[in-house]
C-alpha cells in the first residue's frame, strides 16, 4: 500500500544525492561546477521545479550542472514509487541551492581551496497540502 510518509525520505534523499561526492560530472563534483559559475557570475542561487522541468537562473545553467539535474530529475519518480509513496500524491516538488558568496574559509581536508556554505533544501508538497522538506548545509569548493 502507498503511503504519504515517505515523502519525507525522498525530499532528504534527493538532495543528499544531488549534492554528494557521489555525483560527479565531467571533470568536477555537481556543486563545485555550480559553485564555480555562481562565482562567475555572482548568481548565488539556483531553483529547481523537479516536476516541470524547470531550472533559472539561466546564468547558472552550464552544460555539467544541466546534465546532472536533468539526470537527477529523470530518476525522481523512480525514487519516489521506491520509498512506498506515489508520484500521485506529489503536487509539487522543488529544489534550491544557494552558495553564501560573502563568507569563504581555507577548506580543512586540502588547505589549498577556498570554499563557500551553501544551502540545500527540498520542498515536496503533497495532495493534502502536506509540506515535506529538508534543508541541508555544508561548505565546498570548486576543484578546477
């Protein structure tokens, strides 16, 4: 039987996945090519719309950072029917990442990167209205 519960496992699983060592593209992690255009551009934060598809700000949006979300979000329904729940009590589903441009620190592991916190948080809301999120926060640095 599929139940509502779940969806809170998802929402914490989804964006530990996106942002984790094990998500690396290319040459670099996820959030270090995302951190290295937010720097660029001085962009520091990224939206999400899981279920349409939808990423802003463009300016963020390089080929790696888009090939990892348009994966992630290609497995999302798959991960949702596996913790128990449904995509049909998934309303909406939506993912932002923001770097805190202004605050930087010598990372601890290399000390020879400088490293920015950002913030993860993913917002599911169910056909009940139900909000499921959770926000995660940690620091890292662009490796190139």
């Amino acid at each position: 039987m599929k139940r509502h519960k779940p969806l809170k496992s998802v929402s914490h699983n989804f964006g530990n996945s996106l942002v984790s060592c094990m998500n690396h593209i290319e040459d670099n992690y996820f959030l270090g090519h995302l951190l290295k255009q937010a720097r660029k551009t001085k962009c520091s934060k990224l939206e999400v719309d899981i279920l349409n598809k939808e990423m802003s700000p463009a300016k963020l949006l390089t080929k790696p950072v888009i090939k990892s979300l348009n994966n992630w979000i290609s497995l999302y329904p798959d991960m949702v029917e596996r913790s128990g729940s449904s995509m049909d009590y998934v309303k909406s589903a939506k993912l932002t990442i923001e770097f805190n441009l202004n605050e930087s620190r010598l990372d601890s592991t290399f000390k020879k990167y400088i490293e920015n916190p950002y913030v993860c948080e993913v917002v599911i809301i169910d056909d009940k209205g139900k909000v499921y999120n959770k926000k995660q926060e940690g620091w890292w640095f662009p490796e190139t």
